[in-house]
C-alpha cells in the first residue's frame, strides 16, 4: 500500500519537476511510512527524491526510534547537537544532488528549520501539501471498507455517550468519557469537540471547564481510527428542553444537510454541492452564521482533500470521501452543527453515519 502512494508521489514529482519531498513527523510520515516520532525543535524529516530514493535526517537522539519503527526502508543520517543541522543537511543533499534544487514541504516542516537550510543549499522549498493529499484522495476498496467500519465505531457509542450525559458534568467529563467508550472498542478518540452552551457558537472549540446546566445545548464533535482511516461526526443534543429559536435553527441546519447530502454523486460539481446547503441557509436568514466550508475529506488525516466548498471547482469521483456539515454560529448565545461522512462508493454514494438526524432532548 505504502509503495502505492510512493509511486503517485513520484510520478507527480516529476511531472511538476520537484526534486524531492520533505516530510517532518506529521500524519502524513505515519501513512507513507508506517511511523510517527515526536516533533520537537531539532530538526528531522523524510525525503522522498524523483529518482525514487528515500532517506531520513535526524538528530542522533531519534536515530534508533525512526531505525525500530520505520516500515520502507531507507538510509537514516545523523547529526548531534554539537554540530549545525543545516551542514549536515547540505552534505547529504550533495550527495543525493539536490543542492540548488526545488524541494516540496509537508504541512509540519517548520519555517526556523527551512530557512537555514535553503541558506545553506540553494533549494527551492514549495508547498507540497496538494501533493501529498491528491496521492490519497482516492481510496481503494480496503479504505473505504475501513472507513465504513470506524464511521460504524463512532456511531455505536453514540447512545452511551448520551447516557451519561447530565447536568453537572463538566465538557472534559464527556470527553473522557469518549475516550473510554472507544479505548474499549480497541480504537482510539481523534477529535474530541465537547462544547455547550455559548461555546457551541464557536465551530472549532478548544475549550473544556464549562459545566452542562438543567437546560442546555450541546455539540459533539469526535471520532476514531479504524486501521488508519479515521471518522468524524458531529450532533447536537439538548439537555432538559429546546427554545423555540433553537430548534428553528436546528431544523434548518437539518435541511441544509439533507439537500447538500442529495446532490452527492460521481462526477458532481462540488461548488453545486456547497451551494446546495448554503442556499438554504441563507434563505432562512441566517446566512451570516454560517462561516465555516461545508466538509472536507478525509481518510489517513482527520481533514484533508476534497474540501467542499465553493472555490473548490472540481468533480467528485469514486473513492473520495469527505465530510458534510453545515452549521448555523450565533455567537454569544449557541451553535447548532450536523455532520456525516459521505463517500462516492462502487455503488454510488453512502452515507457512512447512520445516527438519527431527529432532534434528541435528553
């Protein structure tokens, strides 16, 4: 599989006449080569050259950690903290002849590492990001049957999470107790938005402390990963009651859902698809709320390509998968989301989150 993504790499590389990819720990490392090392100031990255040649550059103190755990193997170069990383890196670009040449960067190559290096050996460094993502964007038949299945996860413990939640508990309660719920299921939590009350009006909450009140509002935003393919979906519930204007709000997000999740299909024009949601929204007076892109793909990384939204002009295919979530922001007093993960399967479009849509008053 690994040397399936190696290849499109390669290819684009070329094609794009780009020398080489650098490729700091990230998840992108993680499904190219079979590992994650913490990223931390010192530099260290893999590269993967047009030629076909792969290597790693680390600090000694990683050397053995990436050497154990790496799944391709490739030569690992060493630099220590009494030297500079950058004449290391220059000795080694040398040798591969690479000096002078343009180079792309993944998402996690930091700008105090890039920098010395360009000094030191005259590369180019470009955004290699679109690349590493349209490697992926198409899943094989083995990935979308994992996806399937940790979309599935994420579903099951969704009435358990509902059970426990009450008033008093704290955001961070129901957090851990996601985790639990999946760490029995032998997967792991990604993503892990608890927020309620006014945080719900904040679409990427960061926060944790607030404690759920008799008559509240909640938008649970997680998922896990099954076999490298991760899931992601969000609901929101209500604790104790639903204002009138609540649930207005929640009923329009609904439609926009449905009607966005309508025009999936082989060959749909993803700005028609983002347009579709938008327009109800907008209709519904609400428009300004809505700040957010309707969905983004994913697959090996929580968010990445297709992203759906208006400037994003091209054709869905088959394998792609991507989330659909409108969401209506009313800051200072609440936000309602719903969010499923679409797929353009073998046999036409699936929605992989099969959890009820109805409003839920626990």
């Amino acid at each position: 599989m690994r040397e399936r993504f190696r290849q499109r790499l390669i290819d684009l590389m070329k094609r794009e006449n780009m020398a080489a990819m650098m490729i700091a720990p990230s998840e992108e490392l993680n499904f190219l080569a079979g590992f994650n090392v913490y990223l931390c100031e010192r530099f260290q990255a893999m590269f993967i050259t047009a030629k076909g040649e792969t290597f790693y550059i680390c600090n000694l103190l990683s050397r053995d950690e990436v050497a154990e755990f790496t799944k391709i193997p490739m030569e690992i170069y060493t630099w220590t903290d009494s030297q500079l990383f950058a004449d290391v890196v220059r000795d080694v670009f040398e040798k591969y002849g690479l000096l002078g040449k343009c180079i792309g960067v993944n998402s996690t190559v930091r700008s105090f590492n890039m920098l010395p290096i360009a000094e030191k050996t005259g590369v180019e460094f470009v955004n290699g990001k679109p690349m590493l993502e349209e490697i992926r964007i198409i899943k094989s038949s083995e990935e979308m049957e994992n996806l399937r299945i940790a979309a599935q996860i994420a579903d099951d413990i969704f009435p358990k999470i509902l059970a426990f939640i009450r008033p008093g508990l704290k955001e961070i309660d129901i957090r851990t107790e996601m985790e639990r719920l999946f760490a029995a299921e032998g997967v792991k939590l990604a993503g892990n938005i608890v927020a309620s009350g006014s945080n719900s009006a904040l679409p990427h909450y960061f926060g944790n402390q607030r404690v759920i009140e008799k008559q509240d509002i909640i938008v649970l935003d997680y998922g896990c990963s099954y076999h490298g393919m991760f899931s992601d979906v969000t609901r929101t519930v209500f604790v104790g009651g639903i204002t009138p204007e609540q649930g207005e709000v929640y009923n329009i997000v609904r439609r926009a859902n449905y009607d966005a999740r309508e025009k999936v299909r082989e060959g749909a024009y993803i700005p028609d698809i983002d347009h579709a949601a938008r327009s109800i929204i907008q209709e519904a007076g609400y428009g300004e709320y809505f700040t957010t892109r309707l969905g983004h793909g994913i697959g090996y990384i929580t968010h990445e390509q297709p992203e759906i939204k208006a400037v994003n002009r091209r054709h869905l295919e088959c394998g792609m998968a991507f989330s659909i979530e409108p969401g209506i922001y009313i800051p200072g007093k609440f936000g309602v989301r719903i969010e499923d993960v679409m797929m353009v399967g073998e046999k036409g479009p699936e929605r992989l989150n099969r959890t009820s849509h109805e409003i839920i008053i626990l």
